[in-house]
C-alpha cells in the first residue's frame, strides 16, 4: 500500500485502507464519478475532501498493482 501510506492525513489514511481492502476497483472509479458519500464521511468523521483523497489513493493502489 505505497501510495496509501503515503496519505499524511491520519483519517484519510484509515479510511483509504478500508476502501482498498473493501471495495472492488470497479466500485472505486465509480465512487470517483459521483458525489462523496454523506454517510460514509459522518461515521469516519472525515471531510469531503479527505473522502475523495482516501478513494483516489484506494484506485491509485489498486492501478499500480495492474
């Protein structure tokens, strides 16, 4: 997970690393293609812009591993 624990933000970092271990690589670049998720960010206590940091690092990992 190099480009994940790259993520200075400790949030951003924990929920990038839920979303690469939960998520597909299909339902990650369709999350990037609509609007943040309101109740993910509330329950990981995370803003907007840590929410889109965290899913663009999981499909980031996940096109470095081909």
């Amino acid at each position: 997970m190099d480009i994940i624990n790259q993520l200075s933000d400790g949030k951003a970092k924990s929920f990038a690393k839920h979303c690469f271990e939960r998520h597909t690589r299909d339902e990650l670049e369709e999350a990037t293609k609509g609007a943040p998720d309101q109740a993910e960010m509330e329950h990981w206590g995370i803003t907007e812009g840590q929410w889109e940091q965290a899913v663009a690092a999981a499909l980031a990992e996940y096109q470095t591993q081909g």
